[in-house]
C-alpha cells in the first residue's frame, strides 16, 4: 500500500525555519553557543533557500516536526562550533546526524559514535570522515557489524589489509566493497569473479583496477548487469569487446555502444551499426567516437527518427551529412542538425 505523498516544503516553512532559533526552546540551549556573525549566517541561509533547494521532509514525520528537523539540519551544516556539534549528535532526526557525521569540525569522540549508528547512511558519513585514522579504522573494522566493515572498506585510503581480509568475509555486502577496491590483490580481485552473490561480481566489474584478463572472464557471467559492467569498462580489450558485440541481451550491446572500446577498436561500431535493436544504433549514433563512415550509414533515410537525430546531434557528424539532416523530412532530425 502506498505511504502518504511527501510533504513539500512552503515559503512559509522557510520563514519558520529563520525563526526557528529564536522560538523553539529545545533548539535554543544549540545556538546559544553560535556567534553573532553565524547565527547571522545561519539565518541569510534559511532566508535564501528556495523549496526546490530543500530536502523532501520525512514523509515520517509529522508536519509539526518538520521545521524542526530542518533547522537542525541547517545548523549542524552551518556551525563549527564543538559544543554545538556534540549536541546535536543527540539528535532523532537522522538527517541532522548526517550533517553532524560531514562536518569538518565534528570531534572524534563523536564521529566515532555516529560510525555506529544503526543508519547506514550515517555509518557511511562517519567513517568516512578525514580525522578518523588508520588505528580507528582498524578498530571499527574489527569489532564493528557488516554496516560499520561496509563503511571502513569504501574508504579508499583503508589499509590494504583490511580490504584483503573483507574479500573473504562471509557478509556478501563486505565483500562486495572489497571487491569494488582498488587496493585489492588482483589475486583476491580474480577469486571473487566467481563469487557466488552477483552484487559482488557486479562490484568486481566496475572496479578501475580490473585487468582485461579478468574482465573477460566477466563477458561469459551469466548475469546481464554484471556483463553491460563489462561493456562500459575502460580496460575491456578488442576481442572482448568483439565478443559482447553478440551477446543476446540488447541492454549488454547498448552499453558498448555508448562506452569507450570506441576508442579502440574502432570496427566495432561497424558491427553495432547492424544491430536489429534501433536503441543500440541510436546509442552508437550519439558516441563521438563512432567513426565518420559510421555515421553516413546511420544517417540515411532508412533508419529510424531517433537514429538520425543522435547522427545529426554528434560532434562527430560529418558536415555533408548535418547540411543534409537539415533538410531531413523529420521536425526532430531538422532541429538537431540546426542547433
């Protein structure tokens, strides 16, 4: 069943938000501790942000706390003052929390708090923070839950052997981020290509230190989203590339057509440029990389509106072609060889 719709934030939230230091006691003990020019700043900030510019409000919360929320998390953004921080470290609002968990300014003793906070999205923030060092890291790491391992592995500076003791850990999230690092042993990032949990796989296609080797590997997993990882992938070589020119799942081709094997293997866009799914041959006909003669191909009156249209809006297109699209028999393809 569907929850109620998300409350939208009002002009009028937004003067209640400005005021909100002054009239809410339960804030006040907060922004007692602001100076003259960041409570001033704090307020400029409120008065200027637009509803468009603002989070959706918990749709959890009930109007009534909604302002209050947002204040908050207004302050806990703006303010560098400890005492403050700490305080609304406190808070029941998760946003808050996440503010709290950003600031530069928030004390260690705190970060390390929040770092075990049941929301993942705090964990993430707080263990991610620049003051937490290598022996916190490794202390979390070690007596934290699959959220806090998640977190301390999506650091890119974590110590390496945490991120080769994650690869083995037997909460698949864990593994995933190992799998995702590029710190990881190209051994360890070559065992988990066969991990069981796709997500894990998945994280080793897209990690940047994948080897072409690996990656080929990947071509033949039988997951589409871990092969169209594959496609989109920087080091993915020519014969792999070749090889996911035919794979069966159009979403897979659309990937190479739009990634940068392009660049080369330059043949490959004549393979594509045959492919029966006209989304594949528009997605070829918008890469700048897709080669000149390509193009003249695609842009004939045979192929559909939305294959033209991509010839006539590439960089790439050549000028005889954009000057003969201009006089196309579609609005559309006219418009974007004009522009």
């Amino acid at each position: 069943m569907d929850g109620p719709p998300p409350r939208r934030w009002t002009l009028a939230d937004l003067e209640l938000i400005r005021l909100e230091v002054a009239m809410d006691d339960r804030l006040g003990h907060l922004t007692a501790t602001l100076t003259p020019e960041e409570a001033a700043a704090w307020e400029e900030r409120a008065r200027h942000r637009t509803p468009d510019q603002l989070p959706v409000p918990d749709c959890d919360l009930a109007p009534s706390e909604s302002v209050p929320a947002m204040a908050e998390q207004i302050l806990a953004e703006l303010t560098d003052d400890e005492r403050t921080l700490r305080a609304l470290a406190g808070s029941r609002y998760q946003g808050t929390l996440l503010h709290v968990a950003e600031n530069p300014a928030t004390p260690l003793a705190v970060l390390l708090g929040l770092a075990r906070h049941t929301c993942a999205t705090v964990v993430r923030a707080a263990t991610g923070h620049p003051r937490l060092r290598a022996d916190h890291l490794e202390d979390l790491y070690r007596t934290g839950g699959v959220q806090i391992r998640v977190g301390v592995l999506s650091r890119i500076d974590v110590p390496r052997h945490l991120v080769e003791k994650g690869a083995s850990d037997a909460a698949h999230d864990v593994r995933c981020a190992a799998a995702g690092h590029p710190r990881l042993a190209p051994a360890l990032l070559e065992a988990l290509a066969d991990d069981p949990a796709q997500a894990v796989r998945l994280a080793a296609a897209r990690n940047p230190a994948a080897s072409s080797g690996l990656l080929a590997r990947l071509a033949a997993d039988p997951d589409r989203d871990v092969r169209q990882s594959v496609a989109l992938h920087p080091a993915t070589d020519t014969t792999t590339a070749r090889v996911l020119a035919a794979d069966p799942s159009s979403c897979v081709r659309l990937a190479l057509a739009r990634g940068p094997a392009l660049l080369c293997e330059p043949a490959l866009a004549g393979l594509l440029s045959a492919d029966e799914d006209e989304h594949v041959r528009e997605e070829l006909a918008a890469n700048p990389a897709c080669p000149a003669e390509v193009l003249v191909r695609l842009g004939r009156r045979g192929q559909p509106v939305t294959v033209r249209r991509a010839v006539a809006a590439n960089p790439a297109c050549p000028a005889d072609v954009r000057t003969r699209l201009a006089a196309d028999p579609s609005p559309y393809v006219r418009r974007a060889a004009r522009c």
